[in-house]
C-alpha cells in the first residue's frame, strides 16, 4: 500500500467526502551522487551566508519576501498558518465540465484519491454519480501553503485529482507562432498521409525509456571493469527539399505517396483500416503498420 502524501476531504455541496491522496506516478530514475574521486567521500552542501561567506546554522534562517529591492518582510510559520483559509485540508468543488473540453496544457500532475477508513460509502457515491454524468469536476485546495486549481475525474474505479495550473500561469503562445509561409498541396498531401501512416490505437507500453536502459548497461558494464567509447555518430544524409524529405520519410514508414491501393484501401486512416481489422478479427492488428493492415485486410 502507498504512502498518503495529504489527508482532508472533498467537498461535495454540503456532503464531505474524506480521502487520503497518493501519487499516481512512480519515475523510474536513475539517482547519481557527488563523490570526492579521492576515497569516495559524498560530496555536502552548506547554506552560507553570501555576504559573510560564512556557514549559518538553521536557527538563524527565516523565510523572507522580497517586497521591493531590497526590502524584505520577514513570515513565521504562524503566517502561513493564518493564510489558510478557503480550501485548507479540502478539496472544494466548484463547477462540473466535460474532461475533453480541458486543454492538456493546464495538467502537471496526477494523484490517486482514495476513501479514508470509514469513508467508503460516500466516496462511492460521488464516484458513481460522476461516472453516470461523465463529467469531470473542478476545484480548488490547498496544500504545502499554496493554494492549487484541480480536475477530478474517474479512472479505473478510483478518483483521481489532476493538479492544474491556474489560468495566469500558462504563458502566451503569440511571440512563438511560425512566420506565413507557403506551403504546396504536394508538401500537405504527403504530409497527411505520412500522419496517416503512423496514427492507431494508443498503446503506452509501446513507448519505453531507452535512454535509462542504455545508460543501465553502460554501468553495468563500468562495474565490471569494462571500456565504454563512444561511436562516431553518422553524418545525417541531406536531402535536396522538404518534399524529398516528406517521400523518404513515408517510404521509410511503408506507406505510399500517392496512397492508391486496391478496394480503397490506401486512401483510410491506420485508425479506420485498424477498426476494419477488428471486424475481419484479423490476428495482431495491434502491432501491425498501416501497410501490413492493408496486406492482411486485402487477403482476408
């Protein structure tokens, strides 16, 4: 069982729901240390006083706010304590809104809630009535004295609380956008059929972390005592265009420029050719390409 990270309740008009909070994420890291090379003493650090250059203990640092330049306001923990107002130990919600309409871009985080001892009957009430509405909720709470906007939705029979950013936070997208430029019916045509050939199903064991697993063996290796150099990296082919690069990199992918194949075939989605896979119950659809669809579903 994981360890609760936050206690308190979801408040639900005036019915309160009390849950414990786990996190829904477990990184797969690799952890490095700092050693002295000498006799692999671990490397400290010291809080110093910049002005002294000087070690200050922890009795003698406060938390400050710089108010202006220069000018610092001093807070207790007593501060903090007297700040917590709305939304402190609960999880307060405000409004219910269809998840799809929630742009990603406010996400940063995913919890689990689960009921607290005794809580199991109003936990799965709120927990049915949102899956029956399929709506998702938005709310705010507080926790390690910052107040935080949240998403709750139901995923696979539990809570979760998405931790949002709040709307002031997402920085504008205006000085980023790409100049006008002209872009060929030919260039867009292959385009969409090269995103043609790699959409399907999401599958998120497909994608795995191989720069950890290269980086495990490289170690395991160095354990054991052995070299590791690196090899020269290829020089990357240049191709004349981007229309030269759109034609390689579908043909890389299997797929075909023009996109014309028997029955029509070339011309759906690897979404659609994958759906009438599901229907043939054409064995391993699921890691077939675009074309190997087509291939199974023309000898089906």
């Amino acid at each position: 069982m994981p360890r609760a990270i936050w206690t308190g309740a979801i408040s639900f008009g005036l019915v309160n729901v009390p849950v414990r909070m786990y996190s829904a994420i477990e990184e797969h890291k690799l952890h490095f240390h700092y050693l002295h090379e000498k006799d692999d003493s671990r490397i400290g650090y010291e809080k110093v006083c910049k002005k002294e250059g000087k070690p200050v203990p922890d009795s003698e640092i406060v938390k400050a706010f710089e108010y202006g330049k220069g000018e610092y306001v001093y807070l207790t923990d007593e501060d903090f304590k007297a700040a917590r107002v709305e939304g402190f130990k609960t999880i307060d919600i405000r409004d219910f809104v269809a998840y799809e309409e929630i742009d990603p871009i406010y996400f940063e985080r995913t919890y689990y809630l689960g009921p607290d001892e005794g809580a199991d009957k109003v936990y799965r009430l709120l927990l049915k009535a949102m899956e029956e509405s399929g709506l998702a909720a938005l709310a705010k709470y507080v926790m390690r004295d910052k107040q935080h906007l949240g998403c709750l939705r139901v995923r696979e029979g539990v809570i979760a609380l998405e931790k949002m950013y709040f709307a002031d936070e997402i920085r504008p997208v205006g000085e980023l956008k790409p100049k006008q430029a002209k872009v060929s019916k030919q260039e867009l045509e292959i385009a969409r059929q090269l995103i043609d050939s790699l959409a399907g199903p999401f599958r998120p064991g497909k994608y795995k972390d191989t720069y950890r697993d290269a980086l495990l063996q490289i170690i395991k290796r160095k354990r054991k005592g052995e070299e590791v150099h690196v090899e020269p990296a290829e020089e990357a082919e240049e191709l004349p265009d981007l229309l030269a690069a759109l034609r390689a990199s579908l043909k890389a992918n299997g797929g075909r420029s023009n996109g014309k194949r028997r029955d029509g075939l070339g011309d759906l989605s690897k979404q659609k050719l994958y759906e009438r896979a599901k229907k043939a119950d054409i064995p391993g659809r699921a890691d077939m390409s675009k074309e190997e669809l087509i291939e199974a579903l023309e000898g089906a």
